[in-house]
C-alpha cells in the first residue's frame, strides 16, 4: 500500500499535467524561524511539557480522549520555533509555532482573529489535541502570505474559540502528513484538510512537496536562529549532500515523519533497527526504555528529581563518547556536546548552574511498539533536515553546528 500522502502526490501530478495552466515558481520559499524559551514564568518543567507530548504521539484517537475529559494538563510550550505568517488581505501576521508532528493550520490563542475580505467561515467545527495543549474552533478559508508576498488562497485555517497551552503564540502552523488532518473537521471524520505545503503545490507556488528545515543551538531565550524552506533546500544551511531515507510502513510512526533508524553510544547498539519519528513540537530526543537504560549505565548518569533528566559529572563528560544515529546508510553522530542542555540554560530548567544534564530522555514504553525514539529539537538542532512528501521521504546533512562546542 502507498501511503496516503504520496498516493494524492500522484493525483497531484497527474492533475497539474492534465489541469490548468498555473504559472510555477520554481525557487523555493524561505522564512525565518525565532526560537524562544519561555522563562517568564520561572522555571520550565522540560519533562513534564515533552512528555504530554509524547503521550499525544504516541496515542492519538487517546489523547482526543483524554481532552475532551479534561485530562491533557495545561502546559505552556516551554521551547518553541515560531514563524511569522500573514492571514487574511490585508495580511495580519501571526506567531505560529513550526510543527511536523500536526497538520492544520489555525490562529486565535494569542491575537484575535482580524477578518477581511478573503475570510470564509465554512463553519465547520474544528478542533486537535496537542498533549500540550488544544484547541477547538471554527474553520474558515483564507488567504496565507508566506514572507514577501508569496500567498496562497483558499487556506484552511482554524479559529480557535477555545485553546490551552499555547500561551504567548498565536497557534500552530501545521507541515506534517496531510493524514493527520483527518477527523480534524468533527462533523466530516474522514476528510482530510489540504495543508499549506499541499496548497502551495496545488497553487503551482513550489513544483515538489517539500519542506527544508534549519535549526541552530543556541544559548540565548529568544533568538532568529532558524529557517523554513517550501518547495526545496537552502544549500547554504548544510554541508555536503542531503541523504534520505525512505518514510517507514512501521505504525504509529507512519502517521508522522516516521522513519527507521538505529542508535549505538560509540560502537555498542542500544536501539536495533526500529521506526520512530522526526518532530520539531519535542524538545529532546526520546527512546525507547531498555536503550535509554543502556543509555544511562553507558554514561554513568543518574536521574536528576528536580529537573527529571539525566544528570552527569564533568569527569563523565569528559568520557562521553558520540551517540551515533543510523539512517539509512549514514551514520550522525551526536558529540558529548551535542549531547548536553546548554548549561547556561540549566537554572531555567530549574537545575543547577554547575550540573550538565543530558538531552537524551526515556519514551516510557519499551522498544518494539512501533514508535521507538523521537528526533526532537535538540537533534534538529545539529542536522538540517528535509520532510519530501513527493518522495516520501525524510532527508538529514551535517551542518556548521553538527559539531560545534556550543553547550
Ligand atoms: C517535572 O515533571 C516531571 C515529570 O512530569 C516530574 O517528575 C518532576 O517532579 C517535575 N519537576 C518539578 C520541579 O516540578
Ligand atoms: C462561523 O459561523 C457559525 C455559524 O455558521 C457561527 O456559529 C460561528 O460563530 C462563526 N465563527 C466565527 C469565528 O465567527
Ligand atoms: C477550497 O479548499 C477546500 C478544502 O479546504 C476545497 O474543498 C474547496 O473546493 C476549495 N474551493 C475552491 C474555490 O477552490
Ligand atoms: C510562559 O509561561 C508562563 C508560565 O509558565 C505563562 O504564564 C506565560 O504566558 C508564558 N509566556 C509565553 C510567552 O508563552
Ligand atoms: C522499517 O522497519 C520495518 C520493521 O522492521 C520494516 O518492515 C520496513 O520494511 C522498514 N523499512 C521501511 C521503509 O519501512
């Protein structure tokens, strides 16, 4: 079976040859992205946050559930990627989170929705749980300007009526798998809602489904650090070439940017073969129990209560060896650096100044269920990253900070 996504690809394909004529821009789309830390109030509870979301991944139809119970704590995001996005015409421009592991688009937790003419409310009632949060709302259709003055029309956004958890940004702009819209309009479970890569295609904007990704370390709370690319790759990001690895069949990370990989500390496996995903929405890098035990003893680290990370001593630094990720056929490795919070952001975690605590975190369950690790942030970070929905693939390059000493 194909996969959703890339069987409407095909659809796609056949219908931009046979359609009407739309004038195709061939270079890619790119934005800037601000990544922030929100410090304000106090401290951040990493864990806590990442792993609502991880319980939200790892259980959709659940974590729904779970919302409409009132169960999902409300947390707010702690590290977020945010682009700004125009919606209407004229455009009002909103914060949107960057998110690969959700699919709609939609605005109104933060700045109120300002409707112009292009605004459409369908009046379908929308709504997705986050783990970290939710919203529900009704849809409408809009126009979508992405930097200068690339728009789209007819976008489907959501406004939120009602929304937790994502205090500070405006909401989310979805770029994972279209499939993950579905069930999204409550009255239609079946239909899935064209996102905006699909729509920039669709309009002829970008000739390949594709989003190109930079995100760089950083030390700072707010900072201008990252790059989003429709339509292809900004070589200037990435050294070398772009490898890629098929999108698996494994679920449940095929609902997502899920990909098969394994990991080995130094030369010795603690992840066989096994599929997970790629997500921009977690901060950490999640695996599975029995590696992350094997992870722990490997490195000496013992479990820090406050912060609930993996905490080690500065000689145990110094003896850290690369945490290596095989995809495909490449081998990316994660420095002893790149394995560490930056430690001038540890007071904000609610940790120590003079601690170094490790970014590798446990998923909870172990391996074999079928989404076994999660490539968070603090991998994207180090990799520049390729979501290839034409090719249903998932592509990584080293980049001037895979190994850097920035922590
Ligand atoms: C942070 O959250 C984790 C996991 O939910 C919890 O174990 C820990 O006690 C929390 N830390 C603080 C300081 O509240
Ligand atoms: C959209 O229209 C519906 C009724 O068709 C209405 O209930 C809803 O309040 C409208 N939404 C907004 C955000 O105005
Ligand atoms: C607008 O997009 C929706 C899907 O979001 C689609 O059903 C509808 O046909 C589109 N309308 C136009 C005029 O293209
Ligand atoms: C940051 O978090 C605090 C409390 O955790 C919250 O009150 C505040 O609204 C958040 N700010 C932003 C910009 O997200
Ligand atoms: C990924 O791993 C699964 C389980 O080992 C295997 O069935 C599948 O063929 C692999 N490759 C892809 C692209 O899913």
């Amino acid at each position: 079976m194909f996969p959703a996504a890339s069987l409407l690809a095909i659809l796609l394909l056949a219908l931009s040859i046979a359609g009407s004529p739309v004038e195709v821009r061939n270079s890619p789309i790119t934005i800037p992205i601000v990544r922030r830390l929100n410090t304000s109030g106090g401290t951040i509870n990493l864990s806590q946050h990442d792993k609502a979301r991880v319980a939200a991944i790892k259980d959709r139809s659940a974590s729904t559930l779970n919302r409409r119970a009132g169960n999902i704590p409300v947390i707010n995001e702690a590290v977020s990627y945010i682009a700004q996005v125009g919606i209407g015409s004229p455009a009002t421009i909103y914060d949107l989170i960057v998110d690969t592991g959700s699919s709609n688009t939609w605005l109104g937790s933060g700045s109120a929705y300002v409707k112009t003419g292009t605004s459409i409310n369908t009046s379908q009632p929308v709504s997705v749980g986050y783990g970290s949060g939710y919203f529900s709302g009704t849809e409408y259709t809009d126009t979508l300007t992405l930097g200068s003055g690339l728009t789209i029309t007819n976008q489907s956004i959501g406004v939120a009526s009602e929304s937790s958890g994502f205090t500070g940004v405006d909401g989310i702009l979805g770029i994972g798998p279209l499939g993950l819209t579905e069930g999204t309009l409550t009255n239609e479970q079946t239909t899935s809602i064209p996102t905006v890569t699909q729509n920039l295609y669709n309009q002829g904007k970008i000739s390949h489904i594709i989003v190109g990704i930079s995100f760089e370390p950083t030390t700072s709370q707010k900072v201008t650090n990252g790059e989003l690319t429709f339509g292809g790759t900004d070589a200037t990001k990435y050294s070398g070439s772009i490898a890629y690895t098929p999108l698996t069949t494994t679920q449940d990370a095929s609902h997502y940017w899920g990909i098969n990989e394994s990991i080995m500390y130094g030369s010795t496996t603690i992840l066989s073969t096994t599929a997970g995903i790629v997500d921009t929405g977690t901060t950490l890098i999640y695996i599975a129990t029995d590696a992350y035990t094997k992870y722990q003893s490997a490195t000496g680290a013992t479990l820090d209560q406050v912060t609930d990370l993996l905490s080690i001593s500065l000689t145990q630094y110094h003896a850290l060896k690369n945490l290596n990720f095989n995809i495909g056929k490449t081998t990316y490795s994660l420095t002893p650096n790149a394995q560490i919070w930056p430690r001038s952001l540890n007071t904000y975690l609610g940790g120590s100044s003079g601690s170094i605590y490790l970014v590798v975190a446990d998923i909870g369950t172990p391996s074999g269920q079928g989404l076994d690790f999660i490539n968070g942030q603090t991998f994207l970070e180090r990799f520049y990253s390729v979501f290839d929905t034409t090719n249903s693939r998932v592509g990584f390059a080293t980049t001037s900070f895979t190994d850097a000493t920035t922590n």
